[in-house]
C-alpha cells in the first residue's frame, strides 16, 4: 500500500531555506553580538555614572578598577571555560564549584607538605598545582565515566559528586581553612607582571613588586597579575582547542547530535569522559590558584561561583540543548558579571541588586538565543542528558 | 556480467516469536538499481540491518565482493564500503556541509612533529565542494551550518559524504519521505548519478512513482519472506500492489523461486 503521507507530500512546495528579509538579517546579527553590545553600553554607563555619583572624586576606567575586574572573574571564568565545552556537548556539570573547593584544599595541603619537607618555594607551589588539577582531574574521570558508560543523566551524576567532593573537602581541610603554608606564596597569587606608579618618584616596574610605601603605594597599580597572565593562557588553550581541533569538532558535533556522532564512528564515550575531566581541570586551577592568591586552601571557596559561572556561560551564548557556543562568548559573559557587580558596588547600590539584574540577564541571554531559533525556523529536539 | 557485488543467502532474523526475516536470498549487481518494497512492517527494515551491521541475522551468509563478511557494527559495514542514510542523515545539523562530510574522520595539519593537530578546514572544504560539484549538487554556501538547508539538500550531502568515502554499496532508506516534488527529483537524480559511477543503490521505498522512475530490478517483501523480484520494466504498478498487500506469491506457487527465470540485468 502507498503510505497516504507520501501522496501528501508529493503536493508540498520545497521548502524555502537561506533566503531571508534585511530584518531578518538585521534581527541575526543583533542575536549574534548583544552581548558585545550590551557589554560596551554597560562600561559606558559606569564611565558616566561613576563620576556623577562620587562628584568625579572616584572614576570607572582606572588602571586599578580594571585590573581589580580581571581578577575578580577568574574563578568565574575559569569554571566557565570548561562548562563551555560540557554545555555545547549537552551535558551539565554541577561538580565544578565544590571541585573547586576540594582542589585548593588539596593543593595546600600539598604545598605545605612539599615545603615543610624541605622543598623549596617554586617546586612546592609545581605539587600543589598537580595535587590539585590532579585531584580535580580525578573527580572528572569518576563523572565521564558514570555519564558516558552507565548512562546516568548528566545533571544527576554530577549532582551527587558534588555532594561527594563537598564531604571529601571539608574532611581533608577538618573542617576549617588550612594555613601555615609558605609567606613567599603571596607573591604568587598576587604579584603582577608590571607596577606602575603614577606622579612624583614614580615610573614603570618590570617583573618586581618595587618596595614602597606609604605616599607612593597608594600611587602604585599593579597591571596584569601573574594569576590573569595565567588564565588569559588557559582561554587561549580553550579558544584554540574549541576552535580549531577535532576535539573541538567532536564537542560540537555530540551537541548536534549524538547518534551522527555515534554513527560516524566518533570515540562518544570516551569524549565525554575528557570533556568532564576538562571541566574538572580548569575549575582544578581555579581552586589552585585561589589558594595562591589567598595562601590558604579553603572548601567554602568554590560553591557560591557554579551559579555564576553557569550564568556567564548562558550569558555568553552557550545553548543549553547543546551544538552551539563559542569561548569568547564565557569571557564576555564572565566580564558582564564582573563589571556589573564593580559598577554597582561604585554607585553605592546595594550589592544586592547585582543578583536581581544577573538574573534578569540570562533570562534575557536565553530568550534572545530562542528568537534566533524563531528567526532561522530551527526546529531544537530536547536532548535527552 | 561479473559475480555480483553483495550476495546474500537464506538470511532469517527473529525477535522472540517473531520471524522478522524470514530465508530471504538476493543479489546485487554493480551499477544497478535496486528496489526494496513492502508494506510497513513487511521486514524491509530488518533485512537492511542484517546487512548493514546493526542487527546480527541469526540464520543464512552475507557475501561482499566475493568474501563471506559478519558486520558486528554499522562502523565495520562503512569500513568495507556498505553506507546506509537513514531517513534522520547522521549530520550534525550546527555544522557545516564540509565538517559534515569529514565528520568522524577529519583531516587535520601537523604541527611541531604532530604534538599539535589543527583541523585543515581549507582542504576539507576544497575536497567537499570537489564532490559535490561531481555529483553536480550546488549549494549557495558550504560554510553555514546544515540546519539552514532544506530536507533534499541535506539529503545531498549524505550522500556526497557517501561518495567521497568511497561508497561501494549504497542502502537508502525512504530518500524521498518528506521532501517536495522538486527535491524528490533532485534525490532520484542523485541515485541515478550513483548508478553512472557503477555504485548500486538499494532503494528501500513504498512509493511506486519513485521505484518506476529510477529502479533497475525490485525486490518485494510481505510477512518478513520475499515474495517477488522482478524486473521493473516487466511489472506495473497494480501488480506490484498485489505483491506488497499480499494478494500474490510467486513463493507459494513455485518453492523453487523464480530467480532463475529472470534474466540478469546488464
């Protein structure tokens, strides 16, 4: 019998594909660059306002501010940069804040175990790097696996190690911050590459804090601390990687589709597992460098940033039905939070209302990204993870 | 005419009770064309998978090109050249038409004695628009994403991906479902481009108009048993009806099979 559906559409049109209106067009573009857009508006905003507010005593765009953004989104970013790969591959990791944790608890315990031994300063600072991303590391494996072979949902999975991690972190810290680790680290996580200090007996520094003090250090600006040098390096890695590798390829062809992937003989599972290794990693050298920065591990460090980390990664336009995002994307989404929260702390709004306009954000992120759909007549399945 | 380039013999599959397959025997030529049809649970389906490596026939041998072959996975099939496009493509739709057709086997460029790998998208687009422009399919762009194409040319670019891995064997399953006339056409055409470059198209369908338009021979299926083959110029459409609907047999007139009587094609 000739199935009735095939006489119906033998008398269907073809469908029209690329061709679009100039608003339509217009309408894409927007999509595609609000973010840039939105971001721009909002440091122009604060450029304007600040001054305003403060009667030009305080000013947005100061070398210190913008050096104080920096290091205010990597840990947001950081987690970010691997939840960016995870999301566009459609899955969800909900481990990395206390992955976090767990890693800058473990890395200074390892450095003052290093350096109480009798290591000296820089080999010690090298083990509790692999003690922690390693650390990190192993929690990802303990995820992909459970997601890629059991088949156990993404967002259950990841949950439950959350939970695991939270225990194992705050059992290794004993439940209070672990300190007692070298003084030399402070330079470490805090120091930057050069010093600027503006005005009478001031000039430029290379590679060196300069020893000064009162008058003068007030007039000091570090610009680029080693931790934003750091992970300026790690979102270079994650751009290239994403971008121009079969790793990156594979990333975005599981978050097309799963079963292509599958059937054009892409490694899924073992994809995943590295995805959620990856994801662990780079919250891993979040945790790490917080213990740099701070020099001291702490398990309450990293949970109060997934929320925020995922956000940014919305923000910055990774699909949560997976296939599309990009890293630049998380970095923009990273810096809207961070500029946001800055500005407002400037105008003496109460911190408070950061959260009330980062939430509107995503929502506004999300419905933007399903306008394009409206726009392009994509059709998106849910995926099932 | 040479030995023919997929031979299978009494192959049966059951799921529980249920004999999907059953003893069914055919051959395939180079450079034909050849018709698959039955009614919707007739064992189409399941016959494709024997052969294509997602099922594991539980009776009866597979031969491809002359050597006795167990596919135990749809990769092993694809290796030895027996491509399947399903109705739902295997494409990654956020992709674009070349990351498509390389998808899975991308080429790449090697860096510092291969410690870095980069994609070499530069060649997979020259490669890709290479074969399309073979197959004469031409697309406004290749570097958008497929979701913006339509159904037939989506379809096309299976295919090309097909053709450049060297597709020995071609198994389509319902190529024309969903599409509009015009690009109806454009996939009958396409097969029968597959067929000058001496590929052989197993066309599994239920529509008629489509298996007179590009068939070379048909096979009819009924209750998992092939009831008929014959060649599509000496059969017509009320008769082929009969065939699939059940109201002929040639299987319970003569047990030998009508094989062969018929005349093999050229």
């Amino acid at each position: 019998m000739i199935d009735p559906r095939s006489r119906i559409t033998l008398l269907a049109g073809t469908r029209p594909s690329t061709l679009r209106t100039s608003a339509q067009r217009f309408g894409l573009l927007l999509s595609r660059i609000w973010a840039w857009l939105f971001l721009g508006l909002m440091v122009l905003f604060f450029v304007v306002a600040v001054p305003l507010v403060s009667d030009g005593a305080v000013n947005f765009l100061t070398i210190r501010n913008t050096q104080n953004i920096l290091v205010a989104i990597i840990p947001v970013l950081l987690l970010g940069l691997g939840q960016t790969f995870v999301i566009i591959a459609a899955g969800i990791d909900l481990s990395v804040g206390w992955v976090m944790s767990l890693a800058s608890v473990l890395s200074a315990l390892a450095l003052r175990w290093a350096f109480d031994g009798g290591a000296p300063l820089f080999p010690s600072v090298l083990i509790g790097l692999v003690a922690g991303v390693g650390g990190a590391a192993a929690v990802g494996f303990v995820n992909g696996v459970i997601i890629s072979k059991l088949k156990v949902p993404a967002f259950i999975v990841t949950l439950g190690t959350s939970f695991i991690v939270r225990g194992v972190a705050y059992l290794m810290s004993e439940n209070t911050t672990v300190i007692g680790l070298p003084a030399g680290l402070r330079a470490y996580g805090n120091d930057a590459l050069i010093y600027y200090v503006r005005g009478e007996g001031g000039g430029l520094y290379f590679l060196n804090r300069p020893e000064v003090s009162g008058e003068l250090l007030r007039r000091m600006d570090p610009i680029l601390p080693y931790p934003v040098i750091l992970t300026a390096c790690v979102v270079v890695c994650a751009m290239f990687l994403l971008r121009r590798t079969q790793f990156g390829r594979h990333t975005y062809a599981i978050g097309g589709s799963m079963e292509a992937a599958e059937r054009t003989g892409i490694p899924v599972d073992r994809h995943v597992i590295k995805l959620y290794i990856l994801s662990a990693s780079t919250a891993g050298i979040a945790g790490f460098l917080s213990t740099l920065r701070f020099t001291a591990g702490s398990a309450v460090i990293g949970d109060p940033l997934l929320l925020s980390s995922i956000a940014a990664v919305i923000i910055g336009g990774v699909s949560l039905f997976g296939g599309a995002g990009t890293v630049i994307g998380t970095v923009i989404g990273a810096l809207i939070i961070a500029v946001l929260t800055t500005g407002l702390v400037m105008l003496n709004v109460e911190a408070f209302w950061q959260f009330i306009v980062v939430g509107t954000v995503v929502i506004v992120a999300v419905l933007i990204d399903q306008s394009r759909d409206l726009i392009t007549g994509r059709q998106r399945r849910s995926t099932a993870k | 005419m040479s030995k023919p380039l997929l031979e299978v013999r009494n192959i049966t599959k059951r799921f529980g009770g249920l004999m999907a397959v059953s003893n069914v025997s055919f051959e395939i030529n180079r450079g034909e064309v050849v018709g698959l049809l039955g009614d919707n649970g007739a064992g189409k389906s399941t016959l494709i998978k024997c052969i294509s490596g997602v099922h594991a026939a539980d009776e009866g041998e597979i031969f491809f090109e002359g050597a006795r072959v167990a596919f135990s996975h749809p990769i092993h099939a694809r290796r030895h050249g027996v491509e399947t496009i399903y109705q739902d493509l295997a494409l990654a739709n956020n992709l674009d038409v070349g990351a498509n057709i390389f998808l899975g086997r991308e080429v790449k460029k090697r860096y510092f004695a291969g410690l870095i790998k980069t994609l070499d998208d530069q060649h997979m687009l020259r490669e890709s628009r290479r074969t399309l422009d073979s197959l004469e399919i031409s697309f406004p762009t290749l570097t958008q994403p497929i979701e913006s194409l339509s159904g037939g040319q989506r379809q096309a670019v299976a295919i090309a991906r097909a053709v450049y891995w060297d597709a020995k064997l071609m198994i389509m399953d319902e190529p024309t479902n969903n599409l509009g006339v015009i690009e109806q056409k454009k996939v009958l055409d396409l097969i029968r481009a597959l067929r000058a470059r001496g590929v052989p198209v197993i066309l599994i369908t239920h529509i008629l108009p489509d298996v007179f338009a590009v068939t070379d021979r048909l096979i009819v299926m009924h209750g998992g048993r092939k009831v008929t083959e014959k060649m599509t110029a000496e059969t017509n459409t009320e008769e082929l009806v009969q065939y699939m609907v059940g109201a002929r047999d040639d299987t319970n007139k003569d047990i030998q099979g009508s094989e062969g009587e018929l005349p093999l094609p050229h």
